[in-house]
C-alpha cells in the first residue's frame, strides 16, 4: 500500500451510518460517485456522474429569489412547478454546479450531491459507529455509484478499515478489469454483486454494457479470489422479473458458483424518481413496485434450484 493511502480522495455522496440492508449487522455504508452503468431504474441517479450535482427540492422553496443575486451565470429565475407554485427555477444547460445557491438558501432546498473526502474523512466518520459495529458483527460497505470506478481509493478505505478491525463488503455491479477486480478484492469480506439480467442483450439495453463482463467476474471473484458473494437481483417488473430470467439467474448461481451462494432479491421502489426530478431530469416512464406476492413467486423460483433466498437484503 503506497505511502500516502490516507490522503487518497475520491468523490463521495453519502456516508450512511446505522444501515442494516448492506451487510451482516450493523454498518456505515460509503456511497462514491460514478458509474458505468446507466440503469433505467437506478435508484440512485445523483451517484452516475462522478462530479458534484446539483439537487433542487421545489416542496421546500419558498420561491425568496435569494439564490438569484448569487448565482454566477443568471441560471436561476422564479417561475411556476407544474401545480403553479412559484419557486426557483434553475436552468441545467448553463448551471455549474458552484453551489453558491445552495449556500445562501434558508430552506434547505438546493444540495449539491458529492463532495471529494480524503480515505481518512470517511474512515473517521466509519469508526465514530465502532461501539454499535462491533457489538453488531457489523463492518463497512463500499457502494455507488460504483466503487470500482475508484479502484486506489476503494482499495486504500478497504485496507485501512481491515487495519482498524473492521468487517468490509462492496456492493457492485462488477463491471470492471480483471486488474481493477484483483486490486479491490483482496481487502474485501462479502461482495454484494448484481446481476441484473441474464440475457446480455436485454442487459445492454436497459444498463448501456453487455453481461459478460460482469458475470467472467463474479466467478473470478468467488472461485480465484475466494470471496464469499451474495447474488442480487434488483427486481423490476417488466425488466427482469419473467418467471424465465430469475431461473436461468438462479441457474447461474448454482451451476457457475455453488449451491451455498444465497440469492437475494431487491424489490423495485421510487425513491430514484424523486431523485431525478431533483436533478431536473424528465421522467418518462412508469415502473410498477412488485406485490408482495409477486416476491414471493419468484423467491420460491429461486428455492426449487437448492438455493437461499431472501426478499431484500
């Protein structure tokens, strides 16, 4: 490990603490920025890009006018949302992201997602939740955006928490080199790796990448690199939710790693929706969240190969 590992930064948007859903017991979960995967339904969208962003929330403007008089490129006018309320309007195509808006706002509107920290920013912020890990069985996970796409500060934040005692999981896409994969995973405890679909066509066209890659990878890290994995499905229906896909997914799993890898099985939810309003995206499609019933049926696809699965995860 080089030298000045602590002083590494990469760009980081969230530093969740007390998270149950990432991971054996209870952890802080580090959410980097950037992502080579362009999902439809990502639940996640602030964390594509890898540079800072600006998130707007029109429910808590009040439409003062304040952020007008700061922004440096007269981005910002007051005008109507679509239920005719006035508030600040910010117009994307010549925004810089500065943030000094976000600086002068008394109502907490205007965020700017991601912020460079240093390996010793999160680690700090990680090993103030130490009592509640270690009573837990818990650890630290590194997720996305997509951490591979830090591999030295990924790798480096690994280290220094195994150095401090701490359990380590990625959550991943596992769209990366072999090189980028072996730097990564020798500091890491349980991958959290997705599978989004098992046909590399329909993989393409709703992630913008082809499967191959990412699936070359999950049997490279499990049966080469001996890191025990957890297979998840983000569960979206009229995506990937056919009776046919989450068999051939369980199929993967049994056949090309082991009957003891455990399948889990995310249900879609709509908080990436509010999310791209807030980055002034258009939303122009209509995902339906999955029944409970619906899990289920699939849940038990997955049992009938001699698998564990679980609802969430």
């Amino acid at each position: 490990m080089r030298e000045d590992y602590m002083q590494l930064t990469a760009p980081v948007f969230n530093v969740q603490t007390y998270s149950i859903h990432d991971g054996p017991g209870i952890r802080v979960t580090v959410f980097l920025k950037g992502c080579p995967l362009r999902c439809l339904w990502c639940a996640n969208p602030e964390s594509n890009l890898a540079t800072p962003q600006l998130m707007t929330y029109g429910t808590k403007c009040t439409g003062c006018g304040r952020c007008l008089s700061v922004c440096p490129k007269n981005a910002i006018s007051i005008g109507p949302d679509k239920n005719g309320k006035m508030i600040a309007i910010t117009d994307r195509a010549r925004c810089v992201d500065c943030g000094k808006c976000v600086d002068i706002c008394p109502n907490e509107a205007r965020e700017i997602a991601g912020k460079p920290m240093t390996v010793k920013e999160v680690l700090d912020k990680v090993l103030r939740d130490k009592l509640f890990i270690d009573a837990s069985g818990g650890g630290m996970t590194v997720s996305g955006g997509e951490c591979l796409m830090h591999p030295d500060f990924t790798e480096a934040l690994l280290y220094a928490a195994k150095q401090a005692g701490l359990h380590t999981a990625i959550e991943s896409c596992s769209f990366a080199s072999r090189e980028v994969i072996d730097q990564v995973f020798q500091y890491v405890d349980l991958g959290l790796l997705d599978v989004k679909h098992m046909d590399s066509d329909k993989h393409k066209e709703y992630t913008g990448v082809p499967n191959w890659v990412i699936l070359d990878n999950i049997k490279h890290v499990y049966h080469d690199l001996k890191v025990p994995v957890i297979v998840r499905v983000p569960t979206i229906p009229g995506y990937n939710d056919s009776d046919e896909n989450i068999a051939a997914t369980a199929q993967f799993t049994r056949d090309e790693l082991g009957p003891d890898v455990p399948v889990n099985l995310l249900p879609y939810h709509r908080l990436g929706e509010s999310k791209n309003e807030s980055l002034g995206k258009e939303i122009n499609w209509s995902i339906e969240i999955p029944t409970d019933e619906h899990m289920e049926h699939l849940k038990a696809i997955v049992e009938s190969y001699g698998l564990k699965a679980q609802i969430g995860g």
